[in-house]
C-alpha cells in the first residue's frame, strides 16, 4: 500500500477507524488543573458552540490542555479516530515520514484504543476531565471501511461481519470507485483502495453499536462519521443480498442517550453527493463548499456579503458543521500552503459569528509554516498555538453570548474589504481584510460605549444608528463588540520553543531555546523528569530517551488567573546526510515471477519533496537482474523505493518506509 499511500492519490484515502465493545470505563489518572476557579462560559449544546479539531494529539495531550481549550472559548473537542488500526512502518510517530498520520484511519476492528492516541483508559481519563470544563467530546469515526491490509483485520470484526473477509466487505468491493456520480458504486466499491464494509449487515451493525455505546459510556458527547457519503440512504440502491440500507437508521437511534448526542457526517459535496437527504438521514453533514468560498474570500481580499453568505447546501436545511479548513483540506487538496495563520483566524471570524452552522477549528501542526507542511512532524503532540489567538478566543466567547441572536450580514459603506456581522442589537464582529479602515457606518447595534474584546482598549460608540471611532481599524484585523454576557478572562499563558528550532538532533543532544508569554510559576521536565523552572529566554540541552530516539519537553505554566497552560514539544533523532546529483545506486532485482523487467526508483524526503509521482523514474539495465540509478539533483536525507511501475500490481521493495541512500551500495532484498 505504500505505493498508493506516497502517490498523489491521498485526495481519496479520507480513512477511517475503529473502536471498542467493552462495557464500563475506569479512570486513570487526573490532570492536576481544577476548573473550580473560572466557569468558562462554553455553549450547553454543541451546535452553540465551536469545536477544536485536535487533529492526531493523543488522549493525555487533549486532557492535559483542556484549560487551555475552555480558555479559548471552545465547547467541544474532537479527537482523531479512536479505533483500534494498523500499526503502519513499524509503528512510526511522524505525522508525515517514518509513521503517517491517516493510519488511524486505516481500522483493524472497533474498539477503543491505538498505538497513535492512547488507550481506552486514557480516552475515559480525557472525558472526564472535558466535563470538568463544559468541553464536550467529539469522537471522529470510521464505519464503512476497513486497513487495506486485511490480514491485520481482527477476527471479532470478521466474525460480526458473518465470518470470513467475503462477507465482512461488500460484493462490489473488488472494485474501485470510478464513478462517483453512480450511487451504488459510491456506496459498495473500495474507495482509494479501502475495503468497502458491508454495513447493511446486521450482525455488523450490532457490533458497531457496541462500539459506539462503550465511546458514550466513557464520555464521548458526539460523533464524526467520516466518508458517510460511502454509507448508502434508505432509498439508494444496493446489492442483492437480503439486508437492507438501514444503517442510519440504527445507528442513530439504538445509541445510548441518542437525543442528547452531537452527530454528524462528512459529506463532501460534488457529483451526486445527496447532501439534503443526508442531513435528514444523520441531522447534520459538513459544508465543504462553503469552506472553499470563504478560503476564496479571504485570500482574494474580497468579503462581499454575496460571496460570504451563502452555505451552497442548495434548499437543504442549515444543520452543517463549517469550517474554513479541515484535515482534508489542509492535507489533500493543496490548499495548506495558500491560506496563513492570519488569513486562517480572518475566515474563522466570519463563520463563528454567524447564527447557522457549528463552527469546526483544525488545529494545523506545531510549528508549521508556509514552506513547511508538517512543522514539528510529530503525532500525539498539540497543534499549533493559534488556537489561542485572543482573537479566535474573543469571537468563540461572543459566539456563546449572541445565543438566538438572528444575524445580518453588511459591507459598510460598500467597502468589499470588511465586513459587519451583526446579531441582533447585542453584538457586532467587525472583519477587515485589507488596509485600515476609518470608523463611521451604520450599525444595528444598541447605543452604547463598547470596548473591543480583543485588545481589550479600543472603545467605539454607538449612537443613533451610527458607530464611530477615533481609531481606525487596523488592517487584516478582527474587532468583536458586546457588552451583555461578556466575561473578562485573562488572557492565555503560552510556552514553546524559540522560532526557528530544529526538531531533530543529530548527535548526543541539542539545545534550545524555551519562551513564556502572559504567564508565571513556568516549568520544564525532560522524558519524563522533574519539572524545572524556567524563564523566557532561558536555554535548555534536549537528550534522547530510553529509547535513543525522541526527546521529549514539557512545558507548563500558568496565567495571571491561575489557568494552566501545557506544552508537549518532541525531538526526533535523525541521521543528516547529502546525496549528490550524478550519486549512483544499484539494485539487483529478486529471482521471481513477480518482478517485471521495467524498474523504477522512487526517491522522497520528509517534507514532501519527491523526484516524480509513483512509481519514480525508469532505472538502467546493466546486466541481468542488476539495475542502477544516477540522482538527477541533489538531496538532503533522502529515501529510495523499487519498484517495477506495474499499474495494476506492482511489486516494491521495501514495502514500508523507503531505504537510507547510501552513494554507490548496491541493494538486494532481504
């Protein structure tokens, strides 16, 4: 699968997991932070509030930032899948590189717990500790499909699905979907290579329930069912084997507290996506459409309401979750590297004011940059901090406030560059995506003094239906205004690293740099050590583990308030080396049937780079069965794949993470 999983044709792998079937949870452990301080005015009900995406942080990540989520306003966080799954390249924790992250996508049954995010005492130690907060939890799950590798699929989800790997999948799943517009091979063919589960298949659907129902015994509040496109409706047509398209039905129903449960589907829209009927059938789908016009609208400094308002659900009901990017997008559409952090928190401002929809934040990797997809490269840790942004904070708190607030939407003044996002009298988020703005326009807004409730100074006054300001806007700036139901709190601490670090070491150790900001009582522990105080500015040298491999840093510290702020920064060690271009290697092919006579190389690195799509470039023949290849550029830490380019069957060496190139050896397989 490594072929499929290192071709561009990720944009179809929206994997999926599983979870697990035992009945009761025991709680381990407690986060030393106590809510009992600060009552964090999170939503009661998710579709209130706005959700953190924590993408790939693991379950003692999440609950030891847990006051740093409350802090910033949100009422819901959701993992990554949770299920069981295949433990790809050797068990590998890079979220690109030696480990992937979409391997949590891959399940290989449907219980709690993964090598990448933790165990099922963990996940219930997290829930726990969300409550304490208000946070809901959100679980991201896989049903209608299973890891390519299907001798790793276990032999209870094989018994649930009536015995063998035949009945567990659908008949169409010998085939690829090629037609997307053909509802049945959407719903019953593989799609990107993922086995198609039988989900009509009662026996199936009950184990699944169980799954289900042991995530909500141990605190989950929600679900995301992901590909749910590839789940068929009550009236899409189906194969002929007796069961019938009931699977919604059941699982929405027959889950425990099922009125009270945040469900919805990622129905990405395009060629007969059924969006209207999927919304009735689950309660709620995402918007994916929206989220690429509202990208459009703030790359292209262009916010007009006619660009901005509609949801393009067409006459489909507004229960969506909306986003201004998902793990999809940031990963699969290339999108990642067209939006900043700036322009992020712009599009966020927009969709979390707003009355309709449930808002979604993905939470992009530590450290991550325009020219550096991955940032850190690491699973289990937390994202990048511009979560925390005041001004991501200010309007999830303004969110919750403005609760059965109808909304308007205007361009003052005609002005396409800003926006007004009015709700009712009671509040107004202000959005400006180009240079500063002069204040005085006309507002629905109630008379009064407002102070922005992002910088916490400005005041704007309203009078007569007129705002005015003795302070421009300033530019690619968001302005948030209500005075009923504000609570001041005091802003977040934050802890890191200094910009610019390198996240490997190649050698005994490397030395770093750590930073604080808004907080006090700053410590530092090493794999695990006792904690150290620390200063901003103040340098510490990382050392490897036990295991030789990954240092590991944790930060806390805390706000003038006394909320707890942790960070959880990893350093990998890794052998830095250049390969030259007109560096030769060789590989001698095996003696056997499988291997054709047409060889290809494939080379890539850990940020991305490849020399071409798979299957790589053609080698030389020098002799029977030995083949060279010259690197055309040069490389810094490169691998190398071989491969024969078969189309439809190809045979590679290795079949996991691609080899060390080493100038002038000559590989054979092992």
């Amino acid at each position: 699968m490594f072929k499929r999983i290192l071709s561009c044709t990720l944009s179809a792998l929206l994997l999926v997991g599983s979870l697990s079937a035992f009945a009761g949870c025991s709680q381990q452990g407690s986060s030393e932070n106590s809510a009992e301080s600060v009552d964090f005015k999170t939503a009661d009900k998710v579709a209130d509030g706005a959700i953190l995406q924590a993408f790939c942080w693991d379950f003692n990540t999440i609950r030891e930032s847990m006051p740093d989520i409350a802090a910033a306003g949100f009422s819901a966080v959701q993992t990554s899948p949770i299920n069981e799954c295949l433990e790809g390249e050797n068990g590998g924790m890079e979220l690109y590189g030696n480990g992937k992250w979409y391997y949590h996508y891959q399940p290989t049954d449907f219980k709690i717990g993964n090598y990448q995010l933790g165990t099922r005492d963990e996940f219930k130690a997290m829930c726990d500790e969300a409550e304490k907060y208000g946070v809901k939890v959100i679980v991201d799950i896989i049903a209608n499909h299973t890891t390519p590798e299907t001798d790793k699929v276990s032999e209870d989800l094989i018994k649930a699905g009536g015995g063998s790997l035949e009945t567990l999948y659908h008949k169409g799943n010998a085939n690829d979907i090629k037609d997307y517009g053909n509802r049945l091979e959407c719903t019953t063919y593989k799609m990107g290579g993922l086995p198609d589960i039988n989900t009509e298949r009662t026996s199936f659907q009950d184990y699944f329930l169980e799954f289900i129902n042991d995530c909500i015994a141990c605190g989950a509040d929600g679900f995301r069912y992901d590909t749910a496109k590839h789940i068929g409706l009550p009236d899409d047509l189906k194969e002929d084997d007796g069961f019938t398209n009931n699977f919604w039905e059941r699982a929405l129903t027959e889950m425990n507290n099922a009125d009270n449960m945040f469900v919805y589907g990622e129905v990405l829209q395009g060629n007969n996506d059924r969006i209207a009927a999927y919304i009735d059938a689950i309660g709620r789908t995402t918007s994916s459409t929206y989220g690429s016009k509202i990208r459009s609208a703030v790359t292209g400094n262009m916010i007009d309401t006619s660009a901005v308002t509609d949801y393009w659900l067409g006459d489909a009901p507004l229960n969506m979750v909306t986003w201004v990017e998902s793990h999809d997008n940031y990963i699969n559409d290339g999108t990642w590297n067209q939006l900043t952090n700036e322009q992020v928190i712009l599009g966020w401002s927009i969709i979390t004011a707003r009355k309709d929809g449930t808002p979604l934040f993905f939470s992009r990797p530590y450290d991550c940059s325009l020219t550096n997809e991955w940032g850190m490269n690491r699973i289990g840790t937390q994202g990048d901090d511009m979560y925390k942004d005041k001004r991501v904070s200010a309007v999830n708190f303004f969110r919750t406030a403005m609760i059965g607030e109808e909304e308007n939407l205007v361009n003052p003044n005609l002005d396409s560059t800003v926006l007004l996002i009015e709700r009712g009298e009671k509040g107004l988020v202000i959005v400006n995506t180009s240079d500063e703005a002069a204040v005085d326009f006309e507002t629905n807004l109630a008379d009064g003094t407002y102070v922005d409730r992002v910088d916490e100074k400005t005041e704007y006054v309203v009078k007569n239906g007129k705002i005015t300001c003795e302070t421009p806007i300033p530019e690619n700036s968001v302005v948030v205004l209500y005075n009923e139901g504000y609570t001041n709190y005091a802003e977040s601490a934050n802890v890191g690293v200094a910009e610019g670090t390198e996240f490997t070491f190649d050698g005994d150790s490397t030395e770093v740099t750590l930073t604080l900001e808004n907080g006090k009582n700053a410590t530092y522990s090493l794999n695990g050590g006792k904690a150290v105080s620390f200063k901003n500015g103040d340098k510490v040298k990382v050392k490897a583990g036990e295991d030789g491999k990954v240092g590991v840093l944790e930060l806390r510290a805390e706000n003038e308030q006394g909320i707890k702020t942790y960070e959880r920064v990893e350093f990998t060690y890794k052998k830095n080396y250049e390969i030259k271009k007109g560096t030769k290697v060789y590989f001698e092919k095996p003696d056997s049937d499988n291997w054709g006579d047409e060889l290809y190389a494939y080379v890539y690195d850990d940020i991305g780079n490849e020399n071409d799509m798979w299957p790589g470039l053609e080698m030389t023949k020098e002799s029977d069965g030995k083949y060279s290849y010259t690197f055309e550029l040069s490389w810094e830490t490169p691998y190398i794949i071989f491969n024969d380019g078969d189309a439809t069957d190809s045979v590679q060496y290795p079949e996991g993470q691609g080899l060390v190139v080493e100038p002038d050896k000559t590989y054979t397989v092992e």
